[in-house]
C-alpha cells in the first residue's frame, strides 16, 4: 500500500488491473462485478485517489464479453482500455475502432474506451507500444509507427509494459514453447527501449488525454 500512496503522491494516475487476474470470460457477472469492487477499494484506500480506469487481464474485452463496460459503468468507471483492434488468438475485436471513442452501454449513458495502439502495414492492423510487441520490435521501428500515429493521424498512443518485462533474472516457468516466446522474449533490452522512449516522447496521465480529446465526461448517474 505504501508504494501505490507514493506513485499517486508523484501525480501518476492508477487505474485498475483487477484482482484476482481472472479473465472476463471466466466470470460470471455477479463474480466480475465483486472482483471489480474488491480491486477498486483496495486501490482508492492505498492511494487515497479515485479510480476511475479499467484494463482487462489479457484484454478480454472482447464481442462475447461487451456486457463488461456496463458493469463497469455502473460500479463507478469512467473509462476502459481493454480493446485491442486486431486479430489474435486469444483477445481482439479486429474491426473496433482503433482511437479513443465513447461507447453506449445502456439507458444512453456510455463509457470511454481506449483501444490499445495499433498502425496498418500493408492492410493489416499491427500493434505497436506494448508488452511483447514492444520486446519483439526494434526501437527505431516503434519508434517510428508511434510518430506516425502522432503526426499523420494526430492520435495519442497507449503503451503498456508489466513490471517483470523489466527483470531479466526472473524464473523461467516450464510452459509450451509459443507463451515461452512470449514472455520472454528480448526482456534483456526492455529497460534500454523504455528508457529511449521516454527521452522520446512526452507522455501524461490517460485520464487526461481522454479529457483533452472529448470522450471523457462524468455522468451525471454517477
């Protein structure tokens, strides 16, 4: 608790993962609903600020789970960024819009969503500042697709990275070799690419930049 209370006092927002990192499919309403409330009170009572974002473990805001951004809303939420516009095997919603929009849930009240960042090479959606995705690609290559969504499409991008993609000593689970690739690749070079970016780029709180473009606005129900 002591360290949340700290991050928050150095004005970084903290938003919710969750709490017991089970994925949305895996809950019912009721069960995600609870595990929501457990995680928001846990994080307002260390940090002593509102929560007021969402992200789902392994993005599992996906067609079949859509029926999550009203609970969301209703247990205080402003915003989720759990969408990832692309295909994949285990999350996605590959038409989803791909920039920040709002999205109506019920009784015209809506939610904000932040998609995670995407570009398109040859048609094709590609992800572009994120976990494996930012381990996997050259720095000058994300680089790159990160201006071009800043410049030729004037959007904000949402990069994400979790604390152990930072620790190259951390114990190797024996797991088939497909999610080895993807948890351990190229940890060695996290920290360099991370340090880069953030000579690169200036970055602020995403409740701010959801304010700055429009979509995020409190309801009044709340």
């Amino acid at each position: 608790p002591a360290l949340v209370k700290d991050i928050a006092a150095r004005n970084h927002e903290i938003a919710c993962h969750g709490y017991g990192h089970q994925m949305i499919h895996r809950q019912s309403r009721q069960e995600f609903a609870k595990d929501l409330q457990r995680a928001k009170s846990a994080i307002e009572d260390a940090a002593g600020t509102a929560v007021i974002g969402y992200r789902a473990p392994t993005f599992s805001v996906v067609r079949e789970t859509m029926w999550s951004l009203e609970v969301l809303w209703e247990a205080g939420f402003l915003y989720d960024s759990s969408i990832f516009p692309i295909v994949h095997d285990r999350y996605g919603i590959p038409d989803a819009p791909r920039f920040p929009h709002r999205v109506s849930i019920t009784n015209g009240h809506g939610i904000a969503e932040f998609p995670l960042s995407t570009t398109t090479v040859l048609g094709r959606r590609v992800p572009i500042a994120g976990g494996g995705y930012f381990r996997l690609l050259p720095y000058p290559l994300t680089r790159r697709f990160i201006r071009r969504l800043n410049t030729r499409e004037h959007q904000p991008a949402i990069v994400y990275l979790h604390p152990w993609e930072l620790d190259v000593h951390q114990p190797r689970v024996r797991v088939g070799w497909l999610s080895q690739l993807r948890h351990s690749v190229n940890t060695h070079s996290t920290e360099g690419k991370l340090r880069r970016l953030l000579a690169d780029f200036r970055f602020a709180p995403v409740r701010d930049i959801l304010a700055r473009s429009g979509v995020l606005t409190p309801d009044a129900a709340h």
